[in-house]
C-alpha cells in the first residue's frame, strides 16, 4: 500500500484506509430458507435489529405492518424481534419471511433480557481481563426464541477465546457464540455523534458499510490529515464514500488542475477546482488569479473554452 502524507510529510495516513479484516460483519443478516417464492401482493418490510443496527428484507400477508412495530422472524443468528423500519418495492435482495407481530409477552421477555445482557456484558468483561485477552467487548444479546447469547467484540487479530466460552458456559449454562466485528461494525453497533455534530451514518443512514479509500479524499481536494478526515472509528469517514460519486461526476463536466486554456488575450491555468463551491481557480501568464463558476466553462471541439459572463447560468 502507498503511503500518504499530509502537507507537512510528517504523518502517514495509510492505516485510515480498509482493510480486509475490517469487514467481518456481513450485513445481510438472514438465514434464509431459499428465495421465498412470494404472491405479487404480498408486502415486503425493511426491518432492524436492535442489538447489531443491521436490516434486511422480510415479507408478511398479513394486516399492514407500521414503523416502529415489532415482529418474530428468523435471522442468521436465530428467531428472534426485529423492528419494522417501513414498507419497500425493490425486492432484489433475499429475503426472510415474518412469522407474527410481537405480543406482549415478547416484548415482556424483550425488556428482561435487557437487564441479563448488562449484568452478562460486566462477566464477560471479567472473564475477558482474567484470561489477558487482546479484545474489546461491544455488545451482548440474549436472543428471544433460541437457549444463545450472542457477545459481539473487536480485536486487532484473532482471538483464541475458547477458555473464555467454557468460563461462560459455565456461568450461564447456555449456548454461547462470540463474533468478532470491525471497527467500523463497533460505530455501527454502539452509534454516537460525527465531527458534524449528527450521529454517525453508519448508525442511522444506512448499515451497508461501503470501502473507503484515500484517493476519495484526495479526489475531493481534502487535507490528508487524521484529525480531518477519520471518525472515530479511526477509519476514513463513511461520508467520503457517500460523496464520492456526485465528485466523480462533476469532475467530468469541468476542466481538471493543470488545464491550460486561452481568454482575454492571455493564457490560463487551472490551479484548483472546488466542487462543493462550484468554482474553478486559475492562475494567468500576467500574474492576474481569477475565480470563476462551472457554467462559465464549456468543451468546443475537445478545447476547454471559457463563455462570457452573460452566457453563465449561475447568478
């Protein structure tokens, strides 16, 4: 991998970039019985669950499901409550059928788990110093329908956790199934707030983790700087990855640094373009810097030309 360095040279960036242990979590989270052969009618559900902040797809014939209910469905870690996020019509995906709305014994059962998995997350933790493991615990989760608790951590490698199983197993005197996640699947999973000061969008946007490179923030003219352009995760910031495409395209509408082109008699080089803005900056042979929008900017016969003013579209 190369190395990138801010302005200064003094900082190396490449341990922002993905790596192929940071995608240990695949988010398309169910353990299907096939391709569900459904009715044309039959409504299909974008559901969450809770404890992972993952979704998926799952269809019901039933009375209409609303945002924010509760249903039983299987997942790939086992039966279990999932949230109803709305109703979707792309169906590419594959998908899990939803066996019943949640009763009140459900989310009874639910609420009680809740208080086992924070005084299991505190043994665990226990158990994790006692044995001088290198790992991090994240969450725990007592599924509804199946004797499992799920413990969900991050390590920097792999982990030989199997004297931590038998420690829990004798504890809890259940099945026990540790999942090593990603850094990136921790922010997921925990949540918390950006440099924006909204919550991550890896927690509320979406949970299809995207790879994010340098390059991206190379390509949006952005500081190679840690501070600037990693969360919290110590990762590059999921946004590179959202922006990266509307970049992408407007680069191909305008001329690129270095561009040299004629106007007023002179000529001019593009020194930086700046999409957010939708300026260009150019450097003439007289000294004179000029500033000028997109609209300005138009490709004649494969030659970047500059238009008059009054043809610009911009105010």
């Amino acid at each position: 991998m190369d190395e990138y360095k801010d302005i200064e040279g003094e900082e190396d960036i490449s341990a922002l970039e993905d790596k192929p242990e940071d995608q240990t979590l695949d988010t398309a989270v169910i353990v299907q019985e096939g391709n569900l052969n459904l009715e044309p009618d039959t409504p299909v559900y974008r559901l969450r669950l809770s404890y992972s902040n993952e979704t998926f797809l799952a269809a019901y014939k039933g009375e209409p499901l609303f945002p924010g209910a509760v249903v039983l469905v299987p997942t790939r870690y086992g039966r279990d409550l999932a949230q109803v996020l709305g109703p979707v019509k792309n169906t590419q995906q594959e998908i899990a059928r939803i066996e019943r709305p949640a009763d009140q014994a459900d989310l009874d059962q639910a609420e009680e788990n809740r208080a086992r998995e924070n005084e299991a997350f505190k043994i665990c933790k226990e158990k994790i110093e006692a044995h001088r493991l290198e790992m991090k615990l994240v969450s725990v989760h007592f599924l509804l329908e199946e004797a499992k608790i799920l413990f969900f951590f991050t390590a920097e490698s792999r982990v030989d956790f199997r004297e931590l199983v038998k420690d829990l197993v004798a504890v809890f005197h259940t099945r026990i199934e540790l999942r090593q996640i990603g850094v990136r699947d921790e922010s997921r999973v925990v949540g918390g707030l950006g440099v924006c000061g909204r919550p991550y969008c890896c927690h509320v946007v979406s949970d299809k983790l995207k790879a994010v490179s340098i390059k991206m923030a190379k390509d949006q003219n952005l500081s190679l700087t840690s501070m600037k352009i990693s969360g919290s995760c110590g990762r590059l910031l999921c946004c590179l990855a959202y922006e990266h495409a509307y970049y992408s395209e407007q680069r191909k509408l305008i001329p690129q640094e270095g561009t040299r082109l004629a106007y007023d008699g002179i000529g001019w080089r593009v020194t930086e373009v700046n999409v957010a803005c939708g300026k260009l900056s150019l450097s003439g042979e007289d000294g004179r810097l000029l500033t000028l929008p997109f609209c300005r900017f138009e490709k004649l016969d494969n030659k970047w030309v500059i238009r008059p003013e009054e043809a610009c579209c911009a105010p």
